[in-house]
C-alpha cells in the first residue's frame, strides 16, 4: 500500500503542463542543401518510426522539412522508473553548408498515464527547500515525502534528462548529416 502512495506521490510532481520553442543553426561544411535535404529525409525514417511520428512538409525545391515526432527518455521517481515522452514539431530549414531548426509544440507527459508533465516541477524541487515548498503546497502527507536529498537529486537529474532531450535530437541528427552514408557500396 506504501509503494502505491509513492507511485501516486510521484504523478502528483507530473500534473502540470510546459511548452518551449527552441531554435538554432548548424554549420556542417562542404555540404549541399540538397544533400543535406534528402539525409534528413531518411534519417527521420530511421529514427522516428512509431504512430505519432509523422513528416508534414518535405519541398525538394525550398528545403523544407517539417515533421511531428516524439521522443521517450526515462527518469526516476519516488525510485521507480518512468518514460517520459516528448512530442513536438520540428521545422528544418536547409542551406549549403548548414541548417536551422525550430522546435515547437513541445509537450512533455508521462508515458505511461499521458499526463502532461512540468518540467519545471523538476527543477523547483531540485533543492531540498524547493521539494520542501512543493509539498507544502500541494498537501503532500509526510509519510509520502521520503528522503528529500535523494529526492531532489532525482530530480535534478530529471531535469537535466528532460531539458537535453531537443539538443539530442539536434545532435543526432548533426553526426547522421556529418558522417553521411557510404556512397560508394
């Protein structure tokens, strides 16, 4: 009974909702928008390949690629495990030598309840003042609240899993556009 006050301990830190944009270019040298048009291309097939990943726009003649994907990274709570996904848009703009991207719509949730998760939460309860202060204020009884240094540890970790997961993305897709493919199999 004490492990599912925990469990549900732990979806009360994950109820609010957070959107961001995040935007930026990337130089990779030498290369045509062309080329790096058609990479991206497949390598959105490559790396997003369940239901809710989706291209909107891929225009040849601009270099243009708009997609909706989602992505899933776990974290702890209360020392359970928990995927957290997160969908967004993404915008990329191609030319020689370099592209923008612009991500949007970002939302992140619980994938295993898909509530809408505050990535903010995560950061407030870093500290053992600020876990201190979200419990207070949401009524948290005590014997829910465990060890608070462990807890906001957790949580700073969570954080910092969860606010790296579009320059992953970015990274990804930076080596798979600067190592390239094999031309001459």
């Amino acid at each position: 009974m004490k492990y599912l006050f925990c469990v549900l301990a732990g979806l009360f830190i994950l109820q609010m909702g957070f959107s961001q944009e995040l935007t930026g270019v990337v130089n990779i040298n030498d290369k045509p928008a062309e080329k790096l048009f058609n990479s991206t291309r497949e390598w959105f097939a490559l790396n997003f390949q369940t239901s809710k990943d989706e291209v909107k726009l891929a225009d040849n003649s601009t270099h243009v690629f708009i997609a909706k994907g989602e992505k899933r990274e776990t974290v702890l709570i209360k020392n359970i495990k928990m995927k957290v996904k997160m969908g967004f848009t993404l915008k990329l703009d191609f030319k020689d030598g370099r592209f923008k991207y612009e991500f949007s719509n970002m939302e992140y949730r619980n994938a295993l309840t898909n509530q809408v998760v505050d990535i903010e939460t995560y950061k407030q309860c870093s500290t053992v003042e600020g876990l201190e202060a979200y419990y207070k204020s949401n009524g948290i009884p005590k014997f829910l609240e465990g060890k608070k240094e462990d807890e906001a540890k957790r949580n700073e970790e969570n954080y910092r899993i969860v606010t790296a997961m579009p320059s992953n993305i970015i990274k990804d897709l930076t080596v798979f556009l600067q190592t390239g493919k094999n031309e001459n199999w």
